[in-house]
C-alpha cells in the first residue's frame, strides 16, 4: 500500500540519480496525495525523461474518467494478469522518485501515521506503470501507479503493504521496453530489511492541506489522532483515492 509520499531531494541531486535529459526545477513535497500531479520516469525514444502525471492510472479503453475508480496502487503479484495494468506492465514502466512513504497502524479504531525512508537517508525509486487514455474529443490524460509487494519484516509490524523499491542498478531494467512483462515482474520483490526505517509521525499528515517539513519530524509525544480525510470512489484493491487537488510544483 502507499496513498502518500514525499518528494524533497533538491532537482540537481535527483537528475543526477536518475539520469534524466530534462532538467526541472521543483519545490519539496512533503505530503504528495492521490489525483495530485507526481513526477515519474520513463523510457522515451531509448533514453530516460521526466514527465509529470496524474497520480491514479485510467487504463486506455476507459470511456468516462470522472466514472472510474482511482488506481493508485497496483498489486505486483497480479499486473501481468489484471486488464488495468498488464498492457502497462508490457510496455510502459516507470520509476516514481521519492525520499519515503507515509503508512498508518491500525489501532483499534484509528490509524497512526508512520514515516518510512532509507536508513542511509537520500532519495529512491518505487516501481510504477504510466498509462495514456485519449477522450473522444481528442482530450489526452497521463497518469500512473505504484506497484506494490509484500512489506518487509522491518516495517511489517506497521502495515502488510509497501511500494517495490528498485535499486539504482536496476533502473534501466525495470525501464527497459524490450523487457517483457515477466520478466520485469522479477523486480518485484520486499525491500531487504535491513535497508528501511520507520517512526511514527504527526496525524497532521492526514490532511492533505498540510505540506511542510515538519510532517517529517518523529513524534515526541503521544497524541489523539485525528482521523483520516475519507477517500471516494476507490476500489479496495488499489487503495484509497485522496481529494487532494494540490499542484506538485
């Protein structure tokens, strides 16, 4: 599962990462939400670009957007065999750059939000699939997904999801359009244990308003937890869409 992240290594450090020809200048984002513009990157023409899409992937043969249910996630263990996303999963791979993810403990009948990053600190990559849906007007819409795995034993206490996290030596792989879905599907596995960790956070990162750095500081004290924002129309599988209409930069 991952229905927020952030985004906060400056652009120079994250071009250099990811090896990208396009050279965007954006601010930190520290509470990135469903629906909201996210930044991914793909393969185009065989060398690596930096696009910005929905974040909740429309599979192509959709005829109403506004009718569909958000897809933010998508189950590694079945994106070779679900429609929405094993055309995706052919041919249309991605990376979303990130510095951590937001997961919540169920507690009864509350969730307390945790904030999960590598323990050497830095930026890294969640594997994703973009799609392309055209309207009958002519009107064209990108969005994308993050695919997700099993959670490492290290985090699993929190939650039994995470996003696949791919390693710098296997960007071009994942990228890699000749690279059949299968085959690509080997990425798709729980981060090492050893490489995440985790503490508990601010329920301020439950409203998708809040965007500052103070979403990240571990909490100090116990508090009430305030609920949630509710999502809409989401189906289960795919996690829980956000209101959250911020722009990204």
């Amino acid at each position: 599962m991952c229905g927020r992240y952030a985004v906060i290594t400056n652009p120079e450090a994250m071009r250099a990462l990811f090896r990208y020809f396009e050279q965007p200048n954006f601010p930190p984002r520290y509470n990135v939400a469903p629906t909201q513009p996210v930044p991914i990157v793909r393969m185009v023409e065989g060398r690596r670009e930096f696009a910005l899409v929905r974040w909740g992937l429309i599979p192509p043969w959709v005829k109403d957007p506004r009718a569909f249910s958000l897809l933010i996630n998508a189950r590694g263990e079945s994106v070779n065999e679900k429609p929405a996303f094993r055309n995706a999963m052919k041919r249309r791979r991605c990376l979303f750059p990130a510095d951590g993810f937001y997961e919540w403990k169920r507690e009864g009948d509350r969730k307390r939000p945790y904030f999960v990053r590598l323990k050497s600190g830095g930026p890294m990559a969640f594997a994703g699939l973009w799609e392309s849906w055209m309207g009958p007007n002519g009107e064209e819409m990108e969005t994308a997904a993050i695919v997700t795995t099993t959670a490492s034993r290290s985090i699993a206490h929190i939650h039994d999801r995470m996003p696949v996290i791919v390693a710098p030596d296997a960007f071009d792989f994942w990228l890699d359009p000749n690279v059949d879905g299968e085959m690509a599907g080997t990425v798709i596995a729980p981060a090492p244990d050893a490489l995440l960790e985790a503490y508990e956070v601010s329920s301020a990162v439950n409203r998708t308003a809040n965007d500052s750095a103070e979403l990240l500081e571990p909490l100090s004290e116990p508090e009430v937890v305030e609920a949630v924002e509710k999502p809409k129309r989401v189906k289960k599988e795919k996690e829980k869409k956000d209101n959250g209409q911020a722009s990204l930069f």
